[in-house]
C-alpha cells in the first residue's frame, strides 16, 4: 500500500490509520481475483477522521475459496 494519504471528497485517510492484516486480507482475495473491500463501522471512522478499533471485510469469495487463499485458516463459526 501506498504511504500517500487518500483524498475522499473533504476527508484524508492515512495509511497509518489502517490496520496492516486487514489490508493484507483483503491484498490477498484481491491478487486472488475476488472483489474485497474494508466496509462497515471502520469506513465510517476513517471518513470522519477517527482511527477504528476493528476492521471488517466484504469479498465475493465462497468460503471454500476463501480456505484456499488463506491456507492457515481458522474456522471459528459455520453459518447453518
């Protein structure tokens, strides 16, 4: 990731603002041609300046697929 900060309408968001291991998950899906973004609570922190304390990430991924990109996965909760 690029250290410049990023311009959105009258908000600056700096890297440092982002958590690295939510940005190298969604780095991963990304190289591995899934569509990933950070969403939720943390883009609304960042767009009003705040710093988040979690991040949350969206991919199109299935969770087989997410399994073979993250070969070191822990499944922790299965939906029914």
């Amino acid at each position: 990731m690029s250290p410049e900060p990023i311009r959105h309408a009258d908000t600056i968001i700096f890297p440092a603002s982002l958590d690295p291991d939510a940005v190298s998950v969604v780095e991963r899906l990304t190289q591995s041609d899934f569509e990933s973004y950070l969403v939720g609570g943390c883009v609304r922190d960042l767009l009003l300046g705040h710093i988040p304390k979690d991040f949350d990430a969206s991919t199109e991924a299935r969770p087989r697929q997410i399994r073979r990109v993250f070969d070191n996965l822990l499944a922790v909760a299965r939906a029914a």
